[in-house]
C-alpha cells in the first residue's frame, strides 16, 4: 500500500479513498472504506479511457460479468458504476500477493499447496461455467492468495458464451504462455479454454516457470499451438492431470468438476494451505490493512495553543510540544517522588512575579509522512536472472547476413573487374582511376566486415523480474534493482522505441562498448525495443515489456510516456 497522491481522489461513490494499492493500464487501483466500515478495493479507470464509448461498454461488461459470478473462490463485486465520469468497480479486498508475486519472491511452491490451489482455482471456474462465462485471462497476477484460499479477479475481457465479442478482427485477448491454442489461432473460445489456462497456472505454481518457457511473445504463440509443454519439473502426481489440461485438443480437456474428482479433498483449509513465508506475507498484509482501515473519517487537526491543563483530542496530530518519542517516554516514564517545598525568597519570589512568563514551549511540527520503502531483505542489490520474469532480446542477424553475402558478392565482381582491366583490386600503383575504384571496393570491404560482426555477435538481453532490470552481452551484465530506479517507461515509435529509466540518484548510466546508452530527458535509453524485429515483432514486444514493467515496476512505471 502506497499513500494518495494529490492527483488522486479521496472517494469514489460512497466510498472514501484510503491508500493506493497500484497502477495499470486502464487506471488506478485504490483501498476504499465505505460508510459502514467495509473495506474494499476500487478501481477506477482513467479519464481518457472513459470517453471512449466501446471502452465504456467493455468496462460495463465486466461489471456485468463479475456480478453474475459466485462461489467461494473469486473475489465478489461489491458494487460499480459504469455511468460515471470516471468509471470504477469495487471489490471484495484480498489482504494477500498474487500468486505471480509469490513466486516470484519465494518460489515454486510445493505439491501440497499446488493441490489446494488447483483445487480453489477449478471450483471457481465451475462458478464462472455455471454463470455461463469464459473467463479467458486466468494468469498467476490473476490469482490472489488469500488467507483462507485463492481468489480468481479480472473478468476484464471475459466473455458470455452466447454473448458477442467486442474484439476487432486479428487481435486477440489474453497473456501469451496462459491462454489456450484455440486463443493463439482465432478459434471458438469456450469453457476448455479456461482449464487449459488453470493447467498453465498450476506449472508455473510448481516450478516458477509456465509450460511454455519465458521468451519472446511470437515463440511462445507458436509453442502453445505447435509444441509440447514442458512438464520434466512437476511433480509426479501432478503431472498426468496438468498434461490432459494442457491437451492441444479442447475436447481432450477434463472439465473443473472432473479436476475436483482427480484432486480430491484437498481444498484450503484455514492459513496451513500456503508455506510459512507466504502466510508471514499475508499476516503482514493483514496487519498494514488494520492500520491503514482504521484512519479517522476527520480532517487532520489545525495547530492550536496548548496547556498541560488541556485536554487530549482524539484525532491525527499535527502538531506536539515535544518530539513523539520524548513525549512518549515522557508519558510512560513513572512520576517523580515530590520534592521538599523551599521556603519561599521574597527577594526571588518578587523578581519572578515581574519577570515575563512563558506561555508553552516552542511548538515543534511532528516528523513529516514519510513513504514506506522496503526493507534490505527486499531491495536486493543484485538482480536475479534465473529467477521469474521475462526476457527480451534484440535481433537483426538475418538481415546482417544477408548485407553480408551481399557485400562479399560486390566485392567478389570488383574484384573480377579489376583483373579484367589490368590491375590488382588492392595492389600496385594508384592512378586517379584506379583510386576512386579501390575506394568504392575499400567501402564495400568495410562494410561486409562489419555486417559479419553484426552476425557473429551475442544479441543483447534484457531481464526485467521481481528484483529490477539486467542487461546482458558479452558475458558482462548491467544490473539495476528497483529501489535505484525513480522511473521506467517505454518511449518512441517504431525502430526507436527504447526502454528509459531514470535512477533515483538523479544520475545517467554510462555508456560502454557492449551496451550503448543514450541520454533522453534527463533518463536515460537503455535497450532497443525497436531492435526486437519488424514491425509485428516490435509492437508485440512492446507490449510484452509494458505488461512486465506493471507487473513487476509498481509505482515507477509511467504508462503515459510515447
């Protein structure tokens, strides 16, 4: 949780804004109380997103949506309102990480566990199926791990069965590596779609990694329509179930009640259902939740004089007359035996009578609201590359090769010319014919060199996870952990678009041979996007870092920049 930004509302309905709990795409995501003392998570799109009439609809949709869904694992509507300028949903409020964000810090999880999610997650489809819906986005940052079991959320692009979609022609909807072969193709999407996506969730709950591998969007598309998922990790009393989820064929599939009958009683039950470092988590999650809640609804107050006679208001304080630990010590520190009364001096007496007497001491503001940060246990300073999260790559050797044998075939026919005229291409006298000609063959020369390297050369790899971003080539790696970037963001259009960061120290990567950095705006352009490919490659890459950048790069990522 994150305190409001000026630029944030403090209430959304009836419900009254208390801190942030992230930022997507679509809008912002905040901890509401109701009147009543309810707490719920509201989220409330962006105001130029709401003046997008079929965006309007969509968000109605999933409203709609979500509302017609029960049972006991999905996190239930609690109330919404599509109508309003700025469109929000609030929902029931899950004090527990994602299972992306458990995995990622902590690992595969263990059978055990595994059953118990699987065995929430298909009885939550069974509500989703009976509602008649396809959920059609079931990814592990769907997933949130609660105290007592999972909880499925985002029916964003889920769609009625019977119901009409609202996507165009040749786009389509989902988190490539979780979403189905039927999804990948553009065929008829239905209930086995969402079982072949609890399947890929499952995988990457055992073993930290989806069946399907971490690289680029295009290689997973055609591994999940084309290839084999990679099962050698999962345990071996998983493994036959989530290979039949994992069927290419819809049909194949088990239904969610045939999972039920597969798992067995293995739902969660109580906190035991998770490891003990995750339970720590949502106990820590519970406990900022209370404190967070328990906000009073007033003003904070003005400063006043005071007395030692006054009395105590409740309330924040804004101001005291001593620092909060001394007067805590104060406060808590047993009262002084009293002291033998002097005989009164009228000598001193008189002189303190006409003396000015202070009315208080000096007022002291209170420490200012300072931004929680992360403890040393979680801001490493190393970024881990083996562990979740996904990597990118630059490309271009194709092309590089063939401006190679293009450059040697130029070459090769200077060459013939020049014996054909008498001379050797890079021997003998230079006359003034002879030198423009060498000069070209010079130029051709230096080019197929440098198109060779290009060849031979490592692509340069970016890493983004939990930990932050590292940049690899060459054997060396850039590494820059989150707590040292203040923002991140994609910039540019087509070849030029680039990952820019800026540090929190207000300084500038510098540039090295193996990885070149540009300045832009006081940041800093640390890995071409625009280098992943053409221009389909680009723009699904793209897309695939600004997913991972809201993922993993909460509260730094600016989704505004071009």
């Amino acid at each position: 949780m994150q305190p409001l930004l000026a630029s944030d509302p403090t209430t959304v309905g009836d419900y009254r804004l208390l801190a942030r709990l992230g930022r997507g795409a679509m809008g912002g995501v905040y901890l509401g109380r109701s009147r009543g003392g309810r707490v719920v998570a509201v989220k409330v799109i962006r105001a130029d997103l709401a003046e997008d009439p079929e965006f309007r609809e969509r968000f109605r949709r999933e409203a709609d949506a979500a509302r017609a869904v029960g049972g006991f694992w999905t996190a239930a509507v609690v109330n919404a309102d599509p109508d309003a300028e700025q469109p929000w949903l609030a929902t029931e409020y899950v004090p527990g990480p994602t299972l992306h964000q458990a995995v990622a810090d902590h690992g595969a999880l263990p059978e055990a566990t595994v059953r118990s999610l699987g065995a929430g997650l298909a009885e939550a489809l069974v509500a989703i199926h009976n509602a008649e819906l396809v959920h059609r986005d079931l990814k592990p940052a769907n997933v949130l791990l609660g105290p007592d079991g999972p909880r499925v959320i985002d029916f964003g692009i889920s769609r009625a069965m019977t119901g009409q979609s609202l996507t165009a022609t040749g786009i389509f909807l989902g988190t490539p590596g979780f979403f189905s072969p039927e999804q990948t193709l553009g065929d008829e999407v239905g209930p086995p779609s969402d079982v072949f996506s609890l399947g890929a969730v499952l995988v990457f709950a055992a073993t930290g990694c989806g069946p399907f591998g971490e690289e680029s969007t295009a290689s997973m598309l055609y591994k999940v329509a084309h290839s084999d998922p990679d099962l050698s990790q999962v345990p071996d009393g998983l493994r036959d179930l989530l290979a039949e989820c994992l069927d290419k064929d819809p049909a194949a599939r088990p239904t969610p009640s045939q999972m039920l009958d597969r798992i067995g009683e293995t739902s969660p039950q109580g906190s035991g259902w998770l490891p003990q470092t995750i339970t720590a988590v949502i106990a820590q999650h519970a406990t900022e939740l209370q404190r967070t809640a328990q906000v009073p609804d007033t003003a904070p107050p003005q400063p006043v004089p005071a007395s030692p006679q006054a009395p105590k208001k409740g309330g924040t304080q804004a101001y005291t007359q001593a620092p909060p630990v001394a007067a805590a010590a104060a406060s808590s520190a047993p009262a002084p035996a009293p002291a033998p009364t002097p005989k009164p001096n009228p000598v001193s007496a008189s002189a303190s009578a006409s003396a000015p007497q202070p009315i208080r001491d000096k007022i002291v503001p209170s420490p200012p609201h300072k931004r929680p940060t992360q403890s040393q246990e979680q801001r490493p300073d190393r970024v881990r590359t083996d562990g979740p999260g996904p990597e990118f790559r630059t490309r271009g050797r194709v092309s590089a090769a063939m401006w190679t044998v293009v450059f040697a075939l130029l070459l090769a026919g200077a060459g013939y010319l020049a014996q054909e005229m008498g001379f050797r291409l890079f021997q003998g006298t230079v006359t003034e014919g002879r030198g423009v000609f060498r000069l070209g063959a010079l130029l051709l020369l230096i080019g197929a060199v440098w198109s060779f390297c290009r060849v031979v050369a490592p692509s340069l790899r970016l890493k983004v996870n939990a930990d932050g971003i590292a940049v690899h080539r060459f054997g060396f790696t850039r590494e820059l952990p989150w707590h040292q970037v203040s923002r991140v963001g994609v910039a540019g259009r087509g070849k030029s678009t680039s990952l820019v960061v800026w540090m929190a120290d207000g300084t500038v990567p510098r540039s090295a041979l193996w990885h070149r950095v540009r300045s832009y705006h006081g940041g800093a352009r640390i890995y071409p996007v625009g280098a992943t490919g053409g221009w389909i490659s680009r723009r699904q890459e793209s897309r695939r870092l600004r997913s991972a950048l809201e993922q993993y790069a909460r509260g730094r990522y600016d989704s505004r920049m071009l």
